[in-house]
C-alpha cells in the first residue's frame, strides 16, 4: 500500500468542503470528486454547481455525478478508478456494502456531531435546536447503517450562545478537516485504533422541514432563542402575524436573530409584543421574552428591528 493512498472523495454540501481542499492542498493522490447532480436553485431554478465542485473543476480533478452511487454503472465507473480509500462528508446518499467493498480500506466518513449523538441528516441544527453547549466531530468507518461506524477520531468544541447552525457548521467543517487528514495514515499502516459506538447512547437528528422554523411562543424564551439559531441558514424561524384592523390580512415574519431578554418578566400571554418602540422589538414567551434584533417581512429584505419598527405599529399585537 502506498503511503498516499489513491483517494476518491464524495461530498456535496460546503461541510465537505474544507476537507476536499485539505486532501487536494496536502500532496493526496485524489482520484475524483463525487458529488449530487446539480439541483435547480433560487426563483429561477437555475442549475447552480455546488462550491465543492467549482473547486474540483478549478484543479482539474475529475468529476462524477450519478443520479444513484450504488447502481452497477456507478460501481463500475468508481472502480475503475482503483481507489485505496473513500473519503465522505455531507454527500447525501447512503453507499451500499457492494460499493463499500470496492476500496482495500474501506471508507472514512467526517460527521458533524460528537457520536453517538444526533446521528442523521441535520446533527449540527438539532444540536443548537436543543440547547448543547458543546459540539464537535467524529470520523467515523464507514458502514451501509447511517453514522452507526465504528469511531476513529473525535474533537470537541464550546458552542457560542448567540451561534448559528450556519455558522458553527462552518468551524466543525475547518475542525474536521485536519482531523480526517490526520487519520489516514494510520489507517494506511493499520494502526488506526476503532472503538464501537455505544447503542444506549444513541440519539437522532432527523432532516429538516420548513415546518420545523414556525415558532411556537408557548415555549420558554431560551426554546425559541435555540429554535431561530437552529433554524439558520435554512429554513429559517418564522412566525404569523395577523394584522389588527386589517381584515383577512396575515402576514408571515422571518426571525433571524434575536436573544433571551433577562430583564422581562412574563408580563403577556405568549406570542404578546410587549414593547415595540425604537430598537426595543420584545415578545412574550410561554417563559420569559424574546428580543427580536433582525427581521424580514415575506418578500422585503431582512433589517434590523429599529428599521422594521419604524415602520409598523405592534405594540400589544399577537404573533403565532
């Protein structure tokens, strides 16, 4: 076995982003890129190839995107590639054991949770949605089970109270890169030491929905605080506003960033606006208050809530 290890990576979403470019960057004889069909996108349903992919064509590394991985043409076309090793992270379709088997190494998977946590499609957005204060990474050995291989490598980060999804996505992405890297000679010379998953321990992190974004005020300020960090990029936190005096008008506010208000007790039945006055945007919760800091009205920009209220009236509404 050679000691750079011929390479075929499969990713898509810009997690695996980082660790495609470390592998091409550090010298890794990287055979192709695999990667979901281009998907139409935005207002125009524009097929826009995804940032991983301009990447590969910009180092001429071959790319290929079958509509199915596992299908014999798929095989075939991989395994003429003589891969030592697969490389995944956020591709987006399970690999079979036929397709697993093609490789001597096997494959080497970068999930963006500490397992066996949030195994699944959205671990980093369930994670925030749940109130964890701390996330990380494991490489994992890849198996036909989702996230369910046995563990190679892990490291651990503290979770910012006011972060994202989108944003701590993108630091468990640059995290993970250098640890997946770093995994690879060990498992070249067989010394990689892999230890199972505890099952007692597993927990899930189902796909998102555009449903999963409709705040409910019911709950606690700190919940719906978790909910709109979760929620970012997509499919972001909304929530219904039907218009006093307006008949038959509701409108749908987008919430994109807000905090736990310490100062306001429960002073209104959840969903109240307990203040809307210059840059004070305050709702109630089922516990405590939510300031909102930045808002989008359906179809307008996003702005700050100075902005937004300069120019609505809500004080004393109900939202949801």
């Amino acid at each position: 076995m050679p000691t750079k290890p011929r390479l075929v990576m499969f990713g898509t979403g810009d997690f695996a982003l980082p660790t495609f470019e470390l592998l091409c960057e550090s010298g890794h004889d990287v055979r192709a890129l695999v990667t979901q069909p281009d998907r139409p996108q935005g207002r125009k349903q524009e097929l826009i190839p995804s940032r991983i992919k301009q990447y590969a064509l910009g180092r001429g590394i071959p790319v290929f995107q079958p509509e199915d991985v596992n299908a014999a043409d798929s095989l075939a076309h991989i395994a003429a590639l003589t891969p030592d090793l697969f490389v995944t992270a956020a591709y987006g379709q399970i690999l079979s054991a036929d397709l697993l088997g093609i490789p001597p190494l096997g494959g080497v998977n970068l999930h963006g949770s500490i397992l066996p946590s949030y195994r699944g499609a959205a671990p980093v957005a369930r994670a925030i949605q749940n109130g964890e204060t701390e996330a990380g990474v494991t490489v994992i050995r890849m198996t036909p089970r989702i996230d369910a291989g046995g563990m190679i490598a892990v490291a651990r980060t503290p979770v910012d109270p006011a972060e994202t999804a989108g944003e701590l996505e993108d630091r468990l992405s640059r995290i993970g890169a250098p640890l997946i890297v770093g995994t690879i000679p060990s498992l070249v010379d067989g010394t990689a030491q892999v230890l199972p998953q505890r099952k007692s321990k597993v927990t899930r992190a189902p796909k998102l929905r555009k449903d999963d974004g409709l705040i409910d005020w019911t709950k606690s300020a700190q919940e719906v605080h978790n909910q709109v960090r979760a929620m970012q990029p997509w499919p972001g936190a909304s929530t219904p506003w039907k218009r006093e005096g307006i008949e038959a008008a509701e409108f749908r506010l987008m919430i994109h960033k807000t905090e736990v208000d310490e100062a306001e007790g429960q002073r209104g039945e959840p969903g109240t606006v307990l203040e809307a006055l210059g840059d004070r945007f305050v709702i109630a919760a089922g516990r405590g208050a939510v300031s909102i800091l930045v808002v989008q009205m359906a179809g307008r920009k996003s702005m700050p809530a100075a902005d937004f209220l300069r120019g609505f009236q809500l004080s004393g509404e109900r939202l949801g």
